[in-house]
C-alpha cells in the first residue's frame, strides 16, 4: 500500500514517513507543498494521504486533497489543528486526526482509512453521530482514539 504524507512541519512529516515505512508501508514524500503533492502523485498513485490542511498558504492541502480524491480514488486523512474545517470536507476525508497527534497511531488510521469505502452512496448504511459518522466495532478496533471520522 502507497500512502503520500502531506506536511509542511518537517519533523512531523519525517517523522510520519518513518513510522509507516517501519510499519511496513510504501511511503511517497513527505511533500510540503501542494505542488510536490501533486507531482509525487503524478508517478505513483497513493492508496492513502495524510493531508495537513495548511501548508504553503491556509487552506491549501483542501485543494491537495480534492485532487487526490477525484483523480485517484486516494482515500484522504487531514491531520491538522483545524478539525472544523477538516469535518466540513467530509465529502473528501475519511477521517481526521486532531494535532497533536501521536505518530504510532499512523499505521492503524492508514489501515482504517484504505479499508474505507470511498463512494457517498456505500456511507449512508452508518450510524451518524452529529458531524461524525460512528464506525462498526471492526473499525473503531482499528481507528485510534483521537480520531473523528467524518459521514
């Protein structure tokens, strides 16, 4: 499995990439920007994405994020301090981590979110909780407890 680490911060980006290769996971990046996001995918299309909404500008791994879903299928977890604005794109993310985080959570979000389905259609069978969709006890063994994921 190929997952993309989007992050501007560079200790939490090598950091994140060093966790998931241990892991046993193909890591691309970290990238830093949308541009090195986009053209890392461009080659080898990830599974998965940890996408920091801010990078170069606020706002920006939103845009990263829609690419990624709507050209590859890659399922998409924001990692950020902005989990408002993360929920709000729940029709792209299929989870967020709140920062701070802790990084040996990673490979179990990663699994969680690549077993994901990403069409709306397959989503509405959950049970939704406010912004939140509540997973099946499968998938909460699976997500760590910091994570939200969005309907």
């Amino acid at each position: 499995m190929i997952v993309l680490v989007v992050e501007d911060e560079a200790i939490i980006a090598y950091c994140s990439a060093a966790i998931l290769e241990e892991a046993g996971f193909a890591v691309l990046g970290p990238a830093h920007t949308s541009g090195e996001a986009l053209e890392l995918s461009r080659d080898e299309r990830p599974d998965v994405a940890l996408v920091d909404i801010d990078l170069e500008v606020p706002g920006a791994g939103i845009g990263v994020a829609q690419q990624l879903h709507a050209q590859y299928g890659t399922a998409i977890v924001f990692t950020t301090g902005r989990v408002d604005q993360a929920t709000s794109q729940r029709d792209v993310a299929v989870a967020v981590m709140s920062k701070p985080y802790d990084p040996a959570e990673l490979p179990g979000i990663v699994k969680y979110a690549a077993s994901r389905p990403r069409a709306a259609s397959t989503r509405a069978s959950s049970r939704h909780f406010g912004q939140v969709t509540m997973p099946s006890r499968e998938a909460v063994a699976a997500v760590p407890a910091r994570a939200v994921v969005p309907r």
